[in-house]
C-alpha cells in the first residue's frame, strides 16, 4: 500500500499541503480532486519523486511516504513528441518488459545459446504472445483503426497523440497508475470504454479528471486536496460531494459558534483587563483565546458566478438548413441534413468520433459552405461560437480587460472587472496576458467573451475540455438559464443530460432524431462497438481464406511451371501412355486416402473456429451487460476478461493451422498432377 504519515510540501515558497495522512490499497480507484493550483500535479510529481520516476523532482518538507520497494509505475504524461516510430510500436513500448525482450529475440546476433532458452521462457512466463493483441485492443478502445496501426506518431495531431500516449500507458505492467485529466482527447465511445478498462485494472489508479460521470463510474474514493489539507473520502464524486457538504455545514457551525465565544472572551478582557479584582480572569480569558484552535469559515463552494444575458433580438427560425449535402471539396460527408434551431432549441449532438459532428457544426455556423439544399439565417441572429479555435485565436499580447475593452464600448473598467470576477478572473489576472493563461484560463475567457456579447444561439463545440468541475456546474446553471438556442457537442455527459431537451445523432453520413437519453446512447455506442468487431473479425476471415487462395494459386502455378520445365525434353522423347479408367480410380482412391489426414485436421480446425466464434459472441453478450461493471462484480468482468482474451488466442492459432493446413493440402494435390 501507499501512507502517507504527516506529509508537508512547499513548492517556490507556497505551502500546497501540510499534515497530509491517508492510506492506499492495490485494486481501489481514487479520484485526486481539489481546486486549480492546490497542488494535484505536485502529488503526482511526489510520488513519482518517491519511486524514482518522473521529470520533475518533489521534495517533503516534513513527514514520509512509504511505497512498496517492488512497485512498478505508469504515468500518462502531457506531451508527445513528433517520431517516425508507428503507432502500434509505440503503444507495445508502453510494456516496457515486453518490449526488451521481444527486441532481444528479434535480434539474437548478441545473444548465447542459453540466453535465448531463458528469454523464450521469460516471454512465456509474461505472456508475450497475447501482448500485441493486447496493444490492438486497447488501441480500438480509443478509438483507432487498424489501418493506423502502421502509420507514424509524428503523422497524428496532437490529440491523436495523447490518444497514443494513453494507449501506451494503459500497456503498462503498472501496480500503480498515475492519469492526469485522461479524457481531454476523447470523444464519448473512447470515454465508456476507458471507463470499462479501469474498473477491470487489478491495480491502484489514480485519476485527475473533470469530468464528474467519469469519476462516479471508475472511482471508489476520493482524495480532496483544498486548504492545504488532504482529505480521503469513500465513495464516487457525488457521494463525495453529499458527505464534503455536511462536513462544511458543520465545519460553518462550529466557526459561527467559535466566533461568539472569541467575542464574549475578547469582549470581558476589554472590560475587565484594566480592573485588579478581574485582571487574573481577563489573562485566563487572554490565554483561552491563544489556545483556540483556528476555525475556518465555510468557504464558496464555487468562485464563478457568471449569466448569460437576455437576448436582445429574437425571431424564429435563427437558422435553418433543409436537405443539405455537407461536406469538403465536394465530396460529402453528411447527406440530406435538416435542422432547425429555433428559440426554444435544447439540441445536443451525438455520433462516434469522426461521424461528422463538427461538420455539421461548421455547416450551422456558416463556416462550411453547403454543397447542396438550403441554408437560411434570421437576420436577428446574433451567434456565440465556441470551438478549440477561438480559444487559440485570443490575442496572446492582449490582457483579458484589454479584450473585452474592446468589445464594451463606454462601459467603466469597474463593470468590466467585475464582470470578468464572475469569470474567476481577478487581481493580477485580469492584467495578465492571455499567452501565459492555461487552457483552462483560456477557455473561460473565451466564454466571457461570449457571454459579453449578448449571443441569441450558442453553438458550443466541446467547451468543458479545459474546464475543472466547478467551472463546469457553472457553465450547466448558466446555460439551464439562457433564453435563446443551444445547440452542444460535449462528451460530458452532466452536462448534456442537465442543457438539452432533444439529442440528434450523427452516424452514417445522416442525422436522425435520437429517441433516448444520454444513457441509451452510451448504450447503442457498445452495441455498434461489438458490431464493428464481429465485422471486423469477419473481414480479417474473408482476408486470410482470400490470401490462402492466392498463396495456393501462385504455389500451383510455380508448380505448374518447374513441372513443364521438366517434362518439356521429355516430350521430344517418348509420349506416357494414358491410363485406363480403372487405374485412374485406383490413383484416385490412393490420393484421396494420402490426403485423408490433412483434410480431417481441415474439417476440424473449421470446426474449432466455428465454436470459438459462438463463445466470442456470447462473451460479448455478457460484457454488454452494465450491471458486470458495479465494484462488487469485479472479479466475474476480470475472468470474463481473461476468457476472451485466451480464446482470441485460440482464434488467431487456428487460423495460422488452418492456413498452414489448407497451403498443404494444395502443394499435396499439386504433386499428384
């Protein structure tokens, strides 16, 4: 286990915690929670700093932490550098035991006779055979296609690289897994099936995240870093968040009744110090006082505060596409594409990564030219847009007074920094340039510059992806009470169930109504994901029956060929006599008899695939069911795990068999000819 024991760290002159004592165990999720700079990413810097990993070094100021000497770590870190090294090869480096010896065995020039026994067995005792099965899995967990496999990390944007980063993380022979903020660079099918792989880690996880859905579907416990104290919570976020209030709610009561009895003793003391008779009492009363332990008020639960205005125009439709073909260079991507915003609209927008979402967006806001049908806009339209590239579009020189001075006209610097306060934006921030913001800091202001706009449809594209939580609750309550139209793509799922009425999904090159609820989507995602793997697995059979065919055709013809070559000076010789019916049959019957052996292992080998495809598809039967996930069925999702895992092996040797059988089979009959 992890203890800590009376921890305290500074880092340049601050105190981020003091007093820190708490216990981890192997298996439990814990989620590390606490406001922006209270000292999160300092805890993972500690503990790597303890287990002799990491780029950043962390000291104790006071205390000690105790982790098991044979611990191995993996840490999801935040940047990816470009590389020529191929995806899959990047995401198999992550095991990094495997990798060492899977290289050694790949080039034995430097390797004894003994050496080469010890690493086969060592590959054995890991299970080396199953890891690049292991590596793809994970790998279309999050969301890329085996055709990507082979290409370049340096080819893949930089959220496609986090992607791969987590992949390989995941690849990790881990006891303790350290994920920093693991969904930022996932769309909703990637952050279910992370969800799934998490809960079936035997290992102790420790996640950042700001995703509140996230947290209550993976975590057992919570870690709360606030007021340079640690505090360890049991429960997902939302028991945390019922059990941290009534502990404020007490913490607010006893400072209230501290507070009257500070009053009452400082009270007497200013009465009665300068009196003989009352001054032993009033230095009784003065110590009672320096013995009080200090008590803090309750503080805000949330320091932002933000509204969105009423709009001051408003017609109906704002925008309206009809039956519109979308997409680029004229080829589209979106078919036949109707949409109304109107407003009353509560729209959010659904569909696997890469289905055409932010298209569609591009085509609503008028960024994307149509390639046919109609699209129209009220000349009341006054539009607030939130994508990644507005945030990277702010005036990196500019300050956030600066930006929205622009936008206010005459209005004093005084309504305008306290406006940008609701913002979390105060004191030197409000002054700061916007090149030294975080991307939280970033995307908040960007918001505000919407806000101050007075926009009648917000079409917002992802914008909790640099957000903490409380952000996040702030940005729902503000958009539960706009009055215009929203349309949303988000992969938080809070913040689509609490904002929109109607949920339109994108798939397949059409947008259609979705008749459900953010949880029957989560749904209909596992049932297409299981779906694409069988047709996958299909297509991989057709793939391997086809290139058996070819393998077969091209050894017949060499066949062929060597044959002629051979006979060709017989010819000029002597003709063979033909052989009667009788003795054809006898040859026939001779042939079929050598072949006899062959052909059974054939038929059986089908056989056993035929049966392990049965077993594949009612394994995922069950893993489709939701209830396997709860905590106290852990152990039946990690046999069913390991069951699938074992006859996907199964799979992948009898197809080599029945290639290697049917090859065969072919240069057996060839020989007979």
């Amino acid at each position: 286990m992890i203890e800590f024991k009376d921890v305290s760290v500074r880092r340049d002159g601050r105190e981020l915690f003091a007093g820190a004592s708490f216990q981890l165990h192997p298996g439990q999720k814990v989620g590390l929670t606490g406001n922006n700079g209270t000292g999160k990413s300092t805890l993972f810097a500690l503990l790597l700093t303890q287990m002799g990993a990491g780029d950043t070094e962390v000291t104790l100021d006071k205390g000690e932490v105790s982790i098991p000497d044979s611990w191995q770590v993996a840490h999801m870190a935040q940047e990816v550098g470009a590389s020529s090294q191929t995806a899959i090869d990047y995401v198999l480096s992550g095991d990094e035991q495997w990798y060492e010896i899977n290289a050694a065995l790949n080039d034995l020039s430097a390797v004894s006779y003994e050496q080469i026994g010890v690493l086969h067995q060592q590959f054995d005792e890991i299970d080396g055979y199953r890891t690049p099965t292991k590596a793809a899995q994970i790998m279309a967990g999050l969301g890329f296609k085996t055709s990507q496999h082979e290409l370049p990390v340096e080819g893949f944007s930089g959220g496609w690289r986090m992607r791969l980063n987590l992949a390989k993380t995941l690849m990790s022979r881990a006891d303790l897994m350290l994920l920093d903020e693991p969904t930022n660079h996932l769309d909703l099918d990637a952050i279910l099936w992370l969800e799934t792989w998490i809960n079936a880690f035997t290992g102790l996880v420790i996640v950042i995240s700001h995703d509140q859905a996230f947290l209550d579907a993976t975590v057992g416990h919570i870690l709360h870093v606030e007021q340079q104290k640690i505090t360890l919570y049991t429960g997902n976020y939302q028991q945390f968040i019922r059990t941290r209030h009534e502990r404020m709610a007490q913490q607010q009561q006893a400072f209230e009744k501290q507070q009257a009895t500070r009053a009452h003793l400082d009270d007497f003391i200013r009465r009665f110090r300068a009196k003989a008779s009352k001054a032993k009492q009033a230095q009784s009363r003065i110590k009672q006082l320096e013995r009080m332990a200090e008590l803090s008020p309750m503080m805000a639960d949330n320091p932002f505060s933000f509204r969105f205005y009423e709009p001051a125009n408003m017609s109906s439709p704002l925008i309206e596409m009809t039956q519109a073909d979308i997409g680029y260079s004229d080829t589209p991507l979106l078919y036949n594409a109707s949409v109304q915003v109107t407003p009353d609209t509560r729209l959010g927008l659904l569909g696997m990564n890469g289905a055409g979402k932010s298209t569609l967006i591009k085509a609503l806001v008028g960024e994307l030219k149509i390639l046919s049908g109609t699209y129209r806009v009220s000349d009341t339209l006054k539009l607030g847009y939130f994508n990644q590239h507005q945030m990277d579009a702010l005036d990196a020189t500019a300050t956030p007074l600066q930006m929205l001075r622009r936008l206010a006209g005459k209005t004093s610097d005084a309504d305008l920094r306290s406006f940008l306060g609701s913002f979390d934006f105060r004191g030197d921030r409000i002054d700061t340039p916007s090149k030294l913001f975080s991307g939280g800091e970033r995307a908040r202001l960007t918001l505000a510059l919407i806000v101050w706009q007075r926009p009648n449809v917000l079409v917002l594209d992802e914008p909790t992806n640099h957000l903490d939580l409380q952000m996040r609750q702030a940005l729902t309550i503000a958009l539960q009470g706009f009055q215009g139209a929203v349309v949303l793509v988000s992969h938080d799922r809070e913040l689509i169930a609490n904002v929109c009425d109607e949920l339109y999904l994108v798939h397949d090159g059409r947008i259609d109504e979705f008749k459900g609820d953010i949880s029957d989507y989560g749904k209909w995602l596992s049932d297409k994901r299981k779906q694409e793997n069988s047709a996958d697995r299909n297509t991989n059979k057709k793939k391997n029956k086809k290139e058996n065919k070819n393998i077969v055709s091209r050894e017949t013809d060499d066949s062929l060929i060597n044959n002629e070559a051979s006979t060709a000076p017989i010819k000029n010789k002597t003709t063979q006599p033909a052989l009667s019916k009788d003795e054809q049959r006898k040859l026939a019957a001779e042939q079929r008899k050598l072949t006899a052996p062959i052909r059974r292992e054939i038929e059986n080998t089908e056989k056993a695939l035929a049966k392990i495809d049965k077993q594949l598809i009612m394994l995922e039967e069950k893993l489709a069911d939701t209830d396997l996930y709860e905590e106290s069925r852990k152990a039946d999702l990690l046999k069913l795990l390991d069951e699938q895992s074992a006859l996907q092996q199964q799979h992948s040797d009898n197809e080599e068999k029945l290639l290697s059988s049917m090859t065969t089979l072919e240069e057996m009959e060839a020989g007979f000819d």
